[in-house]
C-alpha cells in the first residue's frame, strides 16, 4: 500500500500542451485531498501488485485561474495509473476538461510521513 503522508507533487501538461503545476497532496487510506494557489482537489486511489496504484479525482477551483490554465472556469475529473515506493509516486492521467481530453504526468514526493 502506497504511504499515508502529504506529498508535493509537480504536474506537466503532455503531448504539446502549455500547463502543469505545483502543490501538495495528503494520501491516506484510499482518499486523496490536496490543492494548489488555484484549484483542490479529492479522489479516490487503489494500489495493486508490484507497486502499482491507480485512481480517480475531481478539480475545482477555488480562486479564479488564468484563462490560460487548461483547467480554468470549470469542474474537471482525471483518471489516472503510475507506481510507487516507499518514498515517491508518479502516474499519468488523463484530464476531462470541457470536450478536451487532456494527459498530465505528475511526481510526487513524501514530505511527512504518518
């Protein structure tokens, strides 16, 4: 089972796309809360075999973004499958934003562990 911690975690928007973001994440027995200066985020994950997880969450905002961000001005859900160890995870998701399909790599890391 993935560690319950806070992580940070670093986003990078794939495949040409402008976007990514920073912010930090609090994994504790299959929930997920976090946020960043403008969105936050809950979910749900499950981790299998060989250190493998994967999972779901929705995105809201919570102060207006830049209409630049991708995920600005509206309610967004993302999939999502990676690994993890001990001290890290990472996984691609994909991002459901208006009619656009949207995938991100994300990396996080334990900042405190419980």
């Amino acid at each position: 089972m993935i560690r319950n911690a806070l992580y940070s975690w670093s986003s990078q928007a794939l495949d040409g796309v402008q976007g990514g973001a920073n912010g930090v994440v609090m994994l504790r027995d299959g929930t997920m809360r976090g946020g960043n200066s403008f969105f936050y985020y809950v979910g749900s994950y499950g981790c299998f075999a060989e250190g493998r997880w994967k999972g779901e969450a929705t995105i809201r905002e919570h102060s207006p973004a830049p209409a630049t961000m991708p995920m600005a001005g509206g309610v967004n859900h993302i999939g999502f499958t990676g690994t993890y160890t001990d001290e890290d995870a990472e996984f691609e998701a994909t991002a459901l934003v208006g009619k656009r399909s949207l995938r991100y790599h994300v990396s996080l890391r334990v900042l405190i562990a419980d």
